[in-house]
C-alpha cells in the first residue's frame, strides 16, 4: 500500500508578493498561489512598507482558500503549515506569519518558521532536481544579493553578501535613471538586448579575484555620470553595458567560490535569476564535471512553494516553531 503523502501549507508574505501553496512530500507542488502588488508600487520605483503589508491582510485568506481548492484538499488534510518569518518587511512578514499561527492553533499541526533566503535556494528542488549538499548558492534579488556554501537544511555558511545595493535594487535604480519603469530588471534586460554596437563602457565591480564581497553603488553612480555627461546616448547601449558589469561580477563570485571549494553543484536563485543573460553567463562559463539549477520563472519570485518544499524537511526531523516565535527583519 501506498504511503500517504505528507501535506504542507507554505505562506509567504516577506516583500511584496502574497502567496499561499500546497506541496506534497517536499517536492510535487499542488498549487502555488502569488498575488503581486506590482501595480500598486510601480508610481513609487519600489516597494512601500505600508502599502504592501495592508495589501497582504486583504488577499492572504482568498488566496489560502484558493491554493487549497486548486490542490483539491481541506485543512484537515494538512501534516504541518509554514511561513515566512525573516527576513523582510517587519509589517509584511507579521501577515504570513500569524495566519500559519492561527491555522496551526486551530488544527493543532505543526508549525515551521521559515528562512526566506533559504527557502529561494531550495526552489530548483521542486521542478525535478534531486536534493544534494553541499552546493554552492547564488540569491539574486531585489533585497538581497548573496554566496552560500549549502551544507544541509538550516546550515548555511555565507560566503559573500553585498556591501551596498543588492542586485535587483541597483537594476531598479538604473532603470529609474534611465526613464525605464519599475520593476527594472526585465525593461533592462529587454532594451539591453537591442544594444548593436554593446560597448563596455564601465569599470568592472570590485576586480580582486580574493574577494567575494559584491558592490552595486559604483556601477550606479557611474551610469549616472556617464548619463550627465552624454544626455544624448542610446539608452539601450547604456542599458546593456550596465547589464553586463552588473551580472559579470555575480559570475565570477560564484564560480571562484566554487571552484575554490571544489564544489560541483550550484544553485541560482532569486528574482534576478530569471534573467536570461546572466543565465546565458553562467552556462557559457560551466565546465563538463560542474552543474547548475536554475528555478523556473514563476519559482524565482517569492513564492509559497518553496516554503513549503523546504518546511517539509525541518517537519520530517521534527525541528518545529512555537507559537511564540517572532519576525525578523534581517538574519
């Protein structure tokens, strides 16, 4: 006989996108729900602390009852329930969090507390990829731009972080500058593609080879300049030399760590991750014994599937959260 499949409910409410899915065993996703609140930051060229966590309270019960009829359950069928409890936006955070509180009280099931920057590496798990450690993981986003060395669930060493801006925030500011719309990431990525002449014309980041640190204000202050002191340039050639430096480096990091720690497995996560070019990169610099995981699209954004797939493990060594358990705004 069949063994039953271990349900859980994955929440995710840590910036601003609003998600509730149902993952069965840690790895077959039976529905992932993301309500984005895009539209309602893009007037500001970024998130609003306020405006997001109140657009959190207002979808989070739809779209938990919506993630449970698209997975065909109720929430007596549920093992354990999980959310999102650092880091992010204090007030974003509370949402997720005190909804698993409240169902995992009410159903008396477990509840695990969840890393959102963990939980991203662990997204390229649910697509068919099998789990092994350690590897080496590169999170690419709007808040967050950072190297782990893996090791297991909840052991992460971090080997790198940035120093300033995370990736996806410099790539919003450019594009700010550039008269491009938010979010900055796919508008540059799109205009970068038109570049013909694709010029170099900044700096590499922070060139020394023994350092995995990464450094965004420079590249942005230099696009800036270069702006002012040629107001009539092809946007799309600046838009692709900005592209390339701002990628370039986050190559190079992931690879002389890996390589360095001989490590054969890496993973790319995050927001950022979706970007075709920086994709095309790594591919392009992989050798033959070395292996790379990309999430798809929908995963690469902050999700409840990943939450879940990642709870799933803490629940299976029986690592739970109490109800006293709180937010973080860092880690």
């Amino acid at each position: 006989m069949k063994e039953k499949s271990i349900i859980g409910l994955g929440l995710e409410s840590s910036c601003d996108e609003t998600s509730a899915a149902i993952v069965a065993d840690g790895k077959v996703i039976l529905a992932n729900i993301i309500n984005s609140q895009i539209d309602l930051h893009s007037d500001y060229s970024g998130v609003v602390p306020e405006i997001a966590s109140r657009a959190h309270l207002e979808n989070i019960n739809i779209i938990i009852e919506e993630a449970l009829k698209t997975a065909g359950i109720s929430f007596y069928d549920l093992d354990y329930v999980a959310a999102t409890n650092r880091p992010g936006l204090i007030g974003s955070l509370l949402i997720a969090l005190q909804s698993a509180k409240a169902i995992s009280f009410t159903l008396n099931i477990p509840l695990v507390a969840i890393n959102h920057l963990e939980a991203h590496l662990y997204a390229p798990f649910l697509e068919g990829n099998e789990l092994s450690f350690p590897f080496i993981g590169l999170l690419v986003s709007g808040g967050n731009t950072a190297l782990y060395k893996v090791i297991a669930p909840g052991q992460m060493q971090l080997l790198g972080k940035t120093v300033d801006d995370a990736v996806g925030e410099a790539f919003d500011k450019v594009s700010k500058y550039l008269g491009l719309g938010y979010p900055g990431g796919p508008v540059i990525e799109k205009i970068a593609a038109s570049a013909t002449e694709r010029k170099l014309i900044f700096p590499k980041i922070l060139p020394d080879p023994g350092d995995r640190r990464f450094s965004y204000s420079g590249i942005k202050t230099a696009v800036i300049n270069y702006l002012k002191s040629n107001p009539q340039c092809d946007i799309s050639e600046v838009a692709y030399a900005f592209q390339e430096r701002a990628l370039e480096i986050l190559v190079r990091r992931l690879f002389d760590a890996a390589r360095e720690l001989g490590i054969k497995t890496l993973v790319v996560a995050g927001g950022v991750a979706a970007n075709g070019r920086l994709r095309e990169m790594i591919l392009s610099e992989l050798r033959p014994d070395e292996r790379v995981m990309f999430p798809s699209p929908k995963l690469c954004t902050d999700n409840g599937a990943m939450i879940a797939g990642l709870a799933y493990h803490y629940f299976m060594s029986g690592k739970f959260d109490s109800l006293n358990c709180d937010v973080m705004s860092r880690v």
